[in-house]
C-alpha cells in the first residue's frame, strides 16, 4: 500500500496484476429507464413533427384553432372575397376587355384565377352615371335655355337598363349552359364578372354620344359592340363549339346580337334626337299682309 502522486491510496498488487484490462459496460439495470418517460417523450416528438410545415417551418399559432366559417350566398361576408382586387388586376381586366384576342381566353388569361365583383360594379356605375350625364347634355343643346331641366329620370332609366342587361344575360347564358350543354363551366359570378367588364367600351362611347351626327353615332355603336362581343365570343366559343355546329353558330351570333341591341336601345333612348323632338332656340316670326296694310294706314 503506498500513496500516488495524485494523493490517493492505492495497492501495488492489485494495480499490478489489473493493467491492460479495460471494463465496457454495455448494459444498464432495467430501473435506470423510465417507461412512462420514454413514452411521453416520443409522443411530444411526433407531435412536433406532425406540426412542422411543408417548408419545415412551425405553423402559425391559430393552426390549432378551429377552421374558418363557412357563409351562405344570402350572407354578406360571402361575398367578400369577391373585392379582393388590387389596381393592377382591375386595369389589366378593363383593357382585356376591349382588347379581343383569337388565340387567348379573356376569361382564362385574366379572370379565372380571381374572379371579382368589384370591377363590375364600378363599370356599370360609371356607365350608368355617364350615360345620365350625356344625355341630359343633349337635351340642353336641343332645348332653350328658359325651357331646359336637368331630367333626373335619365339616371332611373339608365340604371334600370343597364343593370337588367347586367344580371339577365348572365343568367340567360349560365342556364342555357347547364341544360342545353349539360356543362358547368362558368359560376354566375364570375358570368357577371365577365359581362360586367364587356361594358367598359361604352364609357366613352356614350361620351361620343353626345356628336348629333347621326352616322357617328351609329358607327360607333356598331363597333364597340362587335369589338366588346368578340371578347365574350372567344371567351364562350370553347364551351359552346362542344354543340351542333349549327347550333353554336346560332348560340354565337345570338350573344353578339343581344349585345348590339343593349348599346342601341340606350343610344336611341338618350342620344338620337329626331327633327321633330328639336325645338328652334329662336321663335320663328312670321307677318301677314294684313299686318302691313295696317301698319301703312297708322302711318299716313
């Protein structure tokens, strides 16, 4: 027995006869694991990795919570994610619209993803508003000063044509695709996206309007209905060539019809005024002989 220089008693012998051999201990008692620990602890992994995200990023904390709710038709908040839209988006629509394009979908290229109803909106706004306006120019143009009103009614009447056209033709089309084709291709919303965008072209058209040159008035009409309808030609024709080549040829020409009409039915309404509808800004005078022999006889 002796001490080392680390200050610890040790025995020569044993020290001596133990060198070179090296003890490993592979095995634990059972009672150095806890069961209930161990569990717990891959429960808690799983539930880590079941909450890592497709990136590998956690999820927000409202993950957990309950999904959203989901609202019926009749219900405002339905409806707001239809005015989700940016300026950009709104601008691109608005010249898509008067820009038609054989080999691209109106609808596909710039609607599909986002349908609004914001843009609409403020199209048929705009256009009725306009419309109200011009035609009341018009009238005071063709009408003395003493004699001239602002006609309120033109916005009335404005409003209710163009709002019926608005919401009936997108009806008329979303039925005739669901029983005449069997086909659901368009929602009625994203129909009244569509058509309410097809109006764009007649704001200023209804500017021009106002020119009381009849063959003006009339060309214009004629084609900012065929440049508007061609958009909702190539945006239906996909659809619609799935019928009898008769019958799609029919359906076609019907839409651009119906389009012609609405554009003429408010031009003539508001805008075309007839000879006999323009009252002289000066009263005529008209003397009788009768008169002159009198005025003759006074003076001598």
């Amino acid at each position: 027995m002796m001490f080392s220089s680390d200050g610890f008693l040790t025995d020569n012998n044993a020290s001596s006869t133990n060198t070179g051999q090296t003890h490993v201990f592979t095995s634990f008692p059972n009672s150095a694991v806890d069961v209930d620990d161990e569990r717990s602890e891959n429960k808690s992994t799983t539930q880590q990795q079941s909450d890592l995200g497709a990136y590998g990023l956690p999820l927000p904390a409202t993950a957990n919570e309950s999904a959203p709710e989901q609202y019926r038709m009749w219900q405002i908040e339905y409806y707001q994610k239809y005015f989700q839209v940016d300026t950009q988006q709104v601008l691109e629509r608005l010249i898509g619209s008067m820009t038609p394009r054989p080999n691209k979908s109106y609808f596909d290229s710039t609607i599909r993803q986002n349908p609004d109803l914001y843009g609409p909106f403020w199209v048929c706004v705009t256009f009725i508003v306009t419309v109200a306006i011009s035609g009341n120019i018009v009238n005071y143009f063709h009408q003395s000063d003493a004699e001239f009103q602002i006609d309120f009614s033109k916005i009335t009447l404005s409003a209710i044509l163009v709002c019926l056209y608005w919401w009936i033709m997108p009806a008329s089309v979303y039925f005739f695709f669901r029983w005449r084709l069997n086909r659901i291709e368009y929602t009625f919303l994203e129909l009244l996206c569509i058509y309410g965008y097809s109006l764009t072209i007649f704001i200023p058209i209804s500017i021009l309007w106002i020119i009381p040159i009849g063959w003006l008035q009339w060309t214009s009409t004629i084609l900012a209905s065929i440049i508007s309808g061609s958009v909702l030609i190539v945006t239906f024709w996909p659809t619609i060539n799935a019928d009898h080549k008769r019958f799609s040829t029919v359906s076609i020409l019907a839409v651009l019809f119906l389009h012609l009409l609405m554009a003429v039915c408010i031009m003539l309404v508001f805008f075309h005024v007839s000879d006999n509808n323009i009252n002289p800004t000066t009263p005529s005078t008209t003397i009788s002989t009768s008169t002159i022999l009198t005025t003759a006889k006074k003076m001598t």
